[in-house]
C-alpha cells in the first residue's frame, strides 16, 4: 500500500506548487486506507527521555503543524511524531510563495514563518486522539508580534503538556524576526527557567512531560558552548540538532539558493552531523539527543547515530524519496546492526564522534 501511495501521489506532487503538493498530502493522509505498520525489529527499540520508541525514526516537525493526521503518520512506520510548531495564538505566517524546491540539491528552502492554526485548535486535536498508541511530541514557538517571546512558550506549555509525551523548545527557525536571539546565553537562561518551571507546574497531578531545545545547525562553536551549558544547569532532557540553515554553500540550483529561509535537505547534512558531533562533546552523556538534518537514506542515518544521535529525525527525505523511505532506513539500520554485530543501536551512539570532530569543517 505504501509503495503504491507512493507511486500514484509522488508524480502529481511534484507537478505541483510545494506548499499545495503538501496540504494535497495532508490531506490524503486523512483518506487514504493505510494498513498498520508492520512491527518493528525489537533491537530498533531506543529508551530516551524516559519514553520506550518502537524505532528511531521520527516526523520531524513541520509536516504535521496542527495535529492532523498523527495517527496516520504512525501507519507509515514513524517510530514517533512531532506536530507542529505551535504558536499560542493562529498566525498566518509569511506571505506566498514561501516554500521552495531545489530538485537538483535535493533540498527544500522554507520560510514559512510558523503558521499555525495556534494553541487551542492543536490542544483539542491531541486531546481527541488521547487514548490512541503512538509516541507524539509537539514543537513549540512564539507569535511574531509578541514582546515577551518567553510568555508565549509557557503558554503553549500550559496548554499542550497534558496531552503529549514531549515538548520541543523550538529557538531556532529562521523565519521569525528574532526568534534565533533566544540562543545568546542571557536570554536562554531566562527562557529555560521559565518553561522549566511551567512544566513543573503543569506536572502537578500529571505525569512530568520530558523538555527538549532544538537548535539552529548556525551556531559558532563558541555560542554552542553557552547553549549546552546552559541547557545542562537547567536540567533540559535532551536536544534536537538542528533546524534548518541561513547558509547557501555549493548549491546547484543558484537562482531559487537566492530565496530568503531556512534550507533543509542533502545539502544540510554534512553541517548538521558536524554540530551534532560537537553537541555530543558538549553535552557528555547528560541528555540524549535527536539528530536531523538531510537523512534521506539508512546510510545518513547510521551516520547521524555514529555522530551521537539517539533519535532520528526527517522530513525533507520524504519529498524526494517517499514515504517507503521510513521502512527502508529501519531495514538499513538492522542489517547494520547485523553486519556490526551490535545488540542495540545504543551500541552505536557516538561511536564515530572522535572522528568526525576531528575533520575539517564543512564546506
């Protein structure tokens, strides 16, 4: 059923404006008679943020931004999925177009600027599928006009806590005037003391949901040191490593590399797994972390894992390999496991993190 999902959507996807082929794929999610997943490979299963994953392979967020078709989702093999980004209020986002292939890099640029249907819609989406199996996060952001940006996250904390098994602090999109400010060291302590404290608050009664940072793949080495620090005295539970990127390095697509956004994709893959290495360094076994940014095939994701990735996220992969493409990285991934004589991926967390440190930055 997949493949043939895959067979019939994807050509007339592609023939199609992005942002029209992707509410075309929303909604046929909703529709389409997908069979349950096969059960994976128990040696896929990973333990982190006191959550059992079925597999490693996650929705990144951005596909799914208002809660729509999780369960769907999960039908396709996702091992988790992570809705959004919300923002407390709905916001439109930036004008159209503001989504953008580049077909000969392999890459998406997006500046999107968190459109969300805002708080109150998602809640009671989440809300209604409560008893259904799946392991669902929410990624969480600020409106664009909102002064005090930190107030916006506790809102949405407030609000979206009870009925997620995670919440991603989300302070790096690049398509919110400032948003990305939140990563300088003053400002992040100040912000990640007040979500800590509402989602201690909002645990009273309830289970303690895990807080994850995502990160931009932009960060100097220097700011990366402030941010890790930082996220281990407020005792973050892990990290996401990275959002999309400002830069446009070797692209071949050179008119539609002029658009203004975030770059996601192939292109994006040397620099993410570069800062996800160095996060690793950083972090030194304190919290785990999920690793995103141009997985488009098992090979990129055993490599994210040798990198220091517990988790796996993607997104972009899915526009240009399909949605088989889930089934094929956790088939690459056993056979790797196989091949390496490995009992459980966690073997290969951060075994290529020396290495990898030790090479010249990404051009």
């Amino acid at each position: 059923m997949i493949a043939l999902f895959d067979r019939l959507a994807a050509p007339l996807l592609r023939t199609l404006d992005p942002e029209t082929a992707h509410a075309l794929a929303l909604n046929a999610l909703k529709i389409a008679p997908l069979p349950r997943a096969v059960p994976d490979d128990e040696k896929l299963t990973v333990r982190a943020f006191g959550l059992t994953f079925p597999n490693p392979v996650g929705l990144a967020a951005g596909f799914d931004k208002n809660a729509e078709v999780p369960d769907a989702l999960f039908r396709l093999g996702f091992g988790f999925v992570e809705v959004g980004g919300v923002t407390p209020l709905p916001q439109a986002g930036n004008p159209r177009p503001r989504l953008f292939r580049l077909d000969a890099d392999q890459a998406v640029i997006n500046r999107l600027g968190l459109n969300s249907e805002g708080v109150e819609a998602v809640a009671a989406r989440l809300q209604a599928r409560a008893a259904a199996p799946g392991i669902v996060g929410v990624n969480i952001g600020a409106n664009k006009d909102t002064v005090d940006r930190a107030a916006d996250y506790v809102a949405c904390i407030e609000a979206l806590s009870p009925h997620v098994a995670f919440l991603t602090i989300n302070i790096s999109s690049p398509n919110t005037p400032g948003l990305r400010n939140l990563q300088q060291a003053a400002a992040l302590d100040d912000l990640l003391a007040r979500v800590i404290d509402a989602r201690e608050r909002a645990a009273i009664g309830r289970a303690r949901k895990p807080l994850l940072l995502k990160i931009a793949p932009d960060l100097t080495l220097g700011d990366l040191d402030d941010v890790v620090g930082i996220a281990r005295r407020h005792g973050i539970d892990g990290m996401v490593v990275g959002n999309t990127t400002v830069s446009r390095k070797n692209l071949r697509d050179s008119e539609k590399a002029k658009e203004e956004g975030g770059l996601s994709g192939r292109p994006l893959f040397a620099l993410s797994t570069r800062m996800l290495a160095e996060t690793f360094v950083r972090a030194e076994g304190a919290f785990p972390l999920i690793g995103a940014g141009g997985i488009d095939s098992g090979a990129a994701a055993f490599a994210k894992i040798k990198a220091g990735a517990s988790l796996l996220q993607l997104y972009t992969g899915l526009i240009f390999r399909g949605v088989a493409l889930v089934e094929a990285i956790k088939q690459d991934l056993a056979d790797f496991m196989r091949i390496g004589r490995l009992d459980s991926l966690s073997d290969a967390v951060g075994r290529d993190v020396a290495t990898v440190t030790a090479e010249p930055w990404p051009a």
